[in-house]
C-alpha cells in the first residue's frame, strides 16, 4: 500500500533505494571442468580470470532466483514485497513462454493488488535497459516504488561441447528498488544503443532433434563469437561511454565507480584501462559468479555498496553492453538512506 510523503522534502529525483541478489547455491569450479572438457584452470584464471561460476540446480527456475532478488532488496529496505507498486522482470530465460515471469514472481510472493510485466532485452544489456524501464514509470509519477528485477538462467543455455561458454556462464538474480529521492538527481539520463549489423556475434538458437532450426520446439542453445564480443567491448563501447558522460555533464576523472557488464574480469579489466582510468574504478563478481548475464552489472553495484566503496554523493557510471549487439549506460548519483523521504508502508 503506498504511503504519505514528507510534504517538507519534496522529491527531486529517483534514486536506487536498495539492491538485492540471488545467486545459486551451486558452485562449479574450474577443477570440475577440467574433469569434464579439454581445458585448464591457467587457462580459464589467466585468459578469462575466472575461478568458479554458480549454476542453477534442476529445483532453482528464474523466477525462483528473481523472487529471491526481491525479497532481498525488499528487506535492505526495511519494507515487504508487498509494498512495492509496480514489478518489472527482465530476463531472457523466462520460466514459460507466458505468462510473464513477474506474474509468477508475484505469485510466489504472495502479493496481490500489484502489476507485473517482463521486458527482454537481449541478455546482458538488460540491467540498464531494464532499469531505465524503471526510472521511466517512477517518472511518470503514478508509482512511488518499483522493483526491477533483472534474472536468467543463461549456463542452462550452453552449447554441450563449447568449454569456454561453460568456463564463462552462470546464473543469477538482482533487484533494484527504486524510490523517490531528495537533494540529488539520482539515477541521471540512460543513453541506449543498438547495433543491428551485429546481430549474429551473440544469440540463442533453437534446434530441433533434426538438427534444423525451430521456432517453437527444440533445444535452446547460445551461439557467440567471442572475437567479436571482445572487439565491440574494446573498439565500440569507450567510444559509447564518452558519450554518456559528456550527455551526463561528468568527466570519466569524477567518477568514483566504473560498473561494467562482466563478460570477464579479463575484459573487464582492460576496457578500465582503454578508458585510462585507474584499475581500482572496476568493480569485479564474475571473478566467482561467472557471466550472469543482464544481472551482472547489478550484482557488481551491490558488491560496491556492501563493500563500503560507495558514499552518498558518488558518481558511478554503469555500463551494460551485449547481444544484439545492445548498449547502455548511465551515470547514478548514489543516494543515501536520508536522501529518502520517510514514508509510512
């Protein structure tokens, strides 16, 4: 149920009240896959810096990994699923092809009265398409706080033989719960971008037991171009982010945070450094959760917050990039708790 607002503090943005996150219980190691492919544990720590990756269990669905997100950004909060006003889910591996997995989010929950809709934006731009979904609706002024789930089961994806999708992948949930702020501008304008001629670098077929191409049965696998997802990461996106600063009014020098989509903490890393900023500005989980997708940027920025390396007043500047070839990024001035109005729920 939505609350009285301070009348004394008028909201003047919309800031990222809390985060939460949902990873698998299952880890599997580098060690483990040395058992079951060709490869090595140098290989994956020194090509892809990646040492382990959580995997979704036969019992774990995407919206058991979203519910878990909402309920734990929800309790960072202090406040209850129930009294969010608006659910939006973005995920590319939904339960079922319909209904949208937010309705089951809620239905898991337990909360009634509330609506819920999935956005697919393609994978592993969805943590910034999906919260400038978000920050839309809050702007409109006809919710008070909504919850942006972003969460896929991508590792469920991989092609059976590519030991490399298995090295990188893994599963994962985070929430956003946005709400009103005072004093700051909170989540600044999100610029958006699409490279269609780039299709093809990163997708998902589906194949039937023939071995031909089906839209509606068969097995769902991922196909990437792994030179061309580097390349785009190296040769596009510094050019991208200068121009989401420069829409931002901010230099690169006055960011505190540079918070990345986590293709690799390899990748990672070096985009950092083509962007000439200082490596300790990256913030890095795939190190031990692998790639998870539109969840990863989120799950980095709560890292930051839990770590202490964010202080209200921070610039931070999340960057998402992935199939399609998708693109975004925005620059969030981090808000305190006493940003927020107080609110009865």
């Amino acid at each position: 149920m939505t609350g009285s607002v301070d009348s004394t503090r008028v909201p003047t943005g919309v800031g990222i009240r809390s985060i939460g996150v949902r990873l698998p219980r299952h880890e599997v190691t580098n060690a483990q896959l040395v058992e079951r492919f060709d490869t090595s544990d140098a290989w994956m720590r020194e090509r892809l810096g990646i040492t382990g990756r959580r995997i979704a269990g036969p019992d774990e669905f995407t919206s058991d990994l979203a519910l878990g997100a909402l309920e734990d950004a929800c309790k960072r909060a202090g406040a209850d699923p129930a009294d969010i006003d608006l659910l939006i889910c973005c995920t590319s591996t939904p339960d079922h092809m319909i209904p949208a997995v937010a309705a089951l989010v809620l239905r898991k929950a337990q909360v009634h009265g509330v609506p819920g809709f999935d956005v697919n934006a393609g994978g592993c731009a969805g943590g910034l398409f999906a919260l400038d979904v978000g920050h839309k609706y809050m702007e409109s002024g006809q919710y008070r706080r909504v919850a942006v789930v972003v969460a896929d089961t991508v590792a469920q994806l991989n092609d059976p033989d590519d030991r490399t999708q298995h090295a990188i992948f893994g599963d994962g949930a985070a929430c956003y719960l946005l709400e009103h702020c005072t004093g700051s501008p909170g989540i600044g304008r999100t610029v958006l971008g699409t490279d269609p001629g780039r299709y093809y670098t990163a997708y998902i077929e589906r194949v039937a037991e023939d071995g031909r191409l089906n839209r509606f049965s068969g097995t769902n696998v991922t196909r990437m171009d792994g030179k061309g997802v580097k390349d785009f990461a190296l040769h596009v996106v510094p050019g991208f982010v200068d121009e989401v600063t420069a829409k931002a009014g901010v230099a690169l020098d006055e960011l505190k945070l540079i918070v990345t989509h986590q293709a690799n903490p390899t990748l990672v890393r070096e985009l950092i450094r083509r962007l000439g900023q200082p490596a300790g500005k990256a913030v890095v989980v795939a190190d031990r959760f692998g790639n998870t997708s539109g969840s990863s940027v989120v799950i980095a920025l709560a890292e930051a917050e839990r770590t202490g390396r964010l202080a209200p007043g921070d610039k931070v500047l999340l960057l998402g990039f992935g199939a399609g070839m998708s693109y975004g990024g925005t620059v969030v001035h981090w808000c305190g708790r006493d940003d927020f109005p107080q609110r009865e729920w």
